[in-house]
C-alpha cells in the first residue's frame, strides 16, 4: 500500500517528509487538506494539524514523529546513522530540536503575526522574548553546522531535513534573515533533486 502523507498547499513540515521519502526512495501519495479542514479530514486526524500519514493500519501526525517512523521502518537509512552511537545521538537530538525548540517558538510568533488583534499584541512583551530565543536557536544552528556541509557528519541526515524545514518557516512567514552561513546551507540543500521533487509535489 501507498504511504499518504496529508498537507497544506504551503504546508512546509508536509515538504520534509515529501524530501525524506524522496531520499529513501520511498513511493508515496500527497493528499490536499483544505483550511480550515474538512469534516472528512477530521475524521481521520481529530486534531486538524498537518502533516498526517496514513500507511496501511498505521495512522500518525507530528512531522517529526513521522520522520522517524519512516526511518526505522523503512531503513536502515543514512538519515539516521544508527551504526554510529555519537552521531545517532546527534541527529536525535537536533531532529527533537527542530520542532520543539526552534519550530515551536516559531509557532508562537506565527500565531502573535497573524492573529494579534493589534499591533501591541503582535509586538508584546512575550513576543519579543521568544523572538530573542528563536535568534539564540539559530546562532545555535550556526555554531552547530561551523564549516561543514551537514550538522552531522558528512551527508544529509534528518537533523538536515527537519532544521532546514524549521528555519525554512522562520524566514518565509515572518520575514527574518539567515546568517550568511546558513543561508548558503539552505542554498545548498534547496539545490538537491531530492528536495526538488519534494517542493514540486507541494505545489500540484
């Protein structure tokens, strides 16, 4: 059975898994979710959110959740190094980091820019403070990747897939800057086929 991964037109956390599954070779179907959501959609993810993949008898949300999940049951795969402790670790920890870090703070802003009544609760105090925290996260990417192509080793793992992802979200909605480093990095993943394909099956 076909792997089917449900997303937003724009939805940028559906692209990683499109990316990962391009990597992996994996076969898979896009499926379009409408917003605000149909009542079929929430029939099959009560919560509403995006990503959401169904693949046979297993049906499960959050990005990177899913991330894994197809990595361990359709590898093994150098997305996830697990023949090396240190960088399986790595990749683990800077996966999480994606979402529950940077990608949640991110949220955050995305809720206080887009749903702020006024221009005072779009720029409060816990606005700036979080604000100040996602520039903390992504020094923390910059110092992280240093000079090398990858954050962990030397090829693409999954801790790539899901940072790009986040700080992908962080500049296209809310308008923010890379540092020159990481934005020949994004430059440089956003150049791979695999990426490519994954973009232009976002955009069908």
């Amino acid at each position: 059975m076909t792997i089917k991964i449900w997303n937003f037109p724009r939805g940028a956390r559906g692209v990683r898994l499109f990316w990962q599954c391009e990597e992996m070779g994996l076969a898979y179907q896009a499926e379009a979710v409408s917003f605000p959501v149909s009542d079929a959609y929430a029939k099959l993810n009560p919560i509403g959110n995006v990503p959401f993949l169904q693949d046979g008898e297993v049906a499960i949300n959050e990005s990177v959740a899913i991330m894994f999940y197809l990595a361990e049951r359709y590898g093994p795969t150098p997305l996830l190094p697990k023949d090396d402790p240190v960088a399986l670790a790595r990749v683990l920890q800077l996966t999480v980091f994606s979402e529950a870090s940077l990608g949640a703070f991110v949220n955050t802003l995305l809720m206080a820019k887009f749903g702020g009544a006024t221009e005072a609760d779009k720029q409060n105090w816990s606005v700036r403070a979080q604000d100040s925290r996602v520039d903390q996260f992504v020094d923390y990417v910059v110092k992280t990747l240093g000079d090398r192509p990858y954050l962990v080793g030397s090829s693409l793992t999954l801790a790539d897939i899901a940072i790009s992802t986040s700080l992908g979200v962080w500049v296209g909605a809310l308008g923010r800057v890379l540092p020159p480093s990481l934005a020949a990095y994004q430059e440089r993943l956003h150049a791979l086929p695999t990426y490519q394909r994954a973009r232009d099956k976002q955009q069908r």
